[in-house]
C-alpha cells in the first residue's frame, strides 16, 4: 500500500506528500487531541460529544494522515501538488481494496483545526488531505454505483 501511494503522479518530482502512521496508543493520543479542538470551538461539551472525539480515532486499528508538503515551484502551483498528494492516497486506497483491507478517507473540521495540526507536527505550509482509516470492515463494502462512461467522458471536436 505505502508502495502504491509513493508512485502517484507527481509533476516535477517534488514528493510533496508524507504520511503519519498511527495505530494502538497513538489513536488515543490523536482522540485526545480532536477532543482538544473541538473543546478550544465549543468549550462545552457534554460527555456525549467528548466521548464521541475521543473515539473518532479508533473506527479502525491503523490511521495514516496524508499530508501536503506545499512548496514553492515557479512550475507546480500548491494546487497541483496537493493533487499529488490526493492521486497518493487514492493509490494507497485502491492497493488496501486489492489486498482485501478496508479504506476509509475522511477531512472536516479536524484536518482544519489548528489545534491538530499544531499537535501533529503539521508545519504551516503544510495541508492535511486527510484521515484514511484501515482495517477489517465490520459492515459489508458498499458496491460503487455502476456509471455510465458515455456521461463522464465525452468526445471533443474542437
């Protein structure tokens, strides 16, 4: 899997990503810390709602945080390289599928926060592209609606 994400598309070969694996007690420390931010936004939780960030983590026993190392290029904008680092994680989602892993990909709020990033070691002109959770899936795989290619790919003739 960290073979297949390290073989994206990457425009003038910049490597701009870098993963961050967590698993066993570093999950509880990453709940930890998504219940820090959401209490610096809503310093009023109730047991319910912290309990709820302090489990976020542990949908799954292995988590990789895909990050954007954003550099400055007078040929490959931010944009791009944060494309990059996209194609990488779904080329790493793609090799768990294949080798029967579940995937899950996830951003909101916590990929944003301050406050995690901060505790993430996330330097400021990085990006986090998100969460990807790995494991044994406890709920059957949802089947990906079948797409006409006739909707999506559609000839051009100047």
């Amino acid at each position: 899997m960290f073979k297949a994400a390290l073989r994206a598309a990457d425009h003038g070969c910049l490597r701009p990503w870098r993963f961050l694996v967590l698993e066993g007690e570093a999950l509880d420390n990453l709940g930890q810390l998504f219940l820090k931010a959401a209490q610096a936004d809503e310093p009023q939780l109730n047991e319910v709602q912290q309990s709820r960030y302090l489990k976020m983590p542990k949908r799954a026993p292995l988590m990789i945080v895909a990050i954007s190392k954003n550099q400055e290029h007078p040929k490959v904008s931010v944009l791009e390289q944060q494309m990059a680092v996209a194609a990488a994680t779904q080329n790493l989602i793609t090799a768990a599928f294949a080798q029967g892993v579940g995937a899950y990909w996830r951003t909101g709020a916590m990929a944003e926060s301050a406050v995690v990033k901060e505790g993430l070691g996330i330097k400021q002109e990085e990006t986090i592209v998100g969460f990807i959770y790995l494991g044994t899936p406890a709920i059957p795989v949802k089947q990906a609606p079948s797409l006409s290619t006739e909707e999506f790919f559609i000839p051009w003739q100047g």
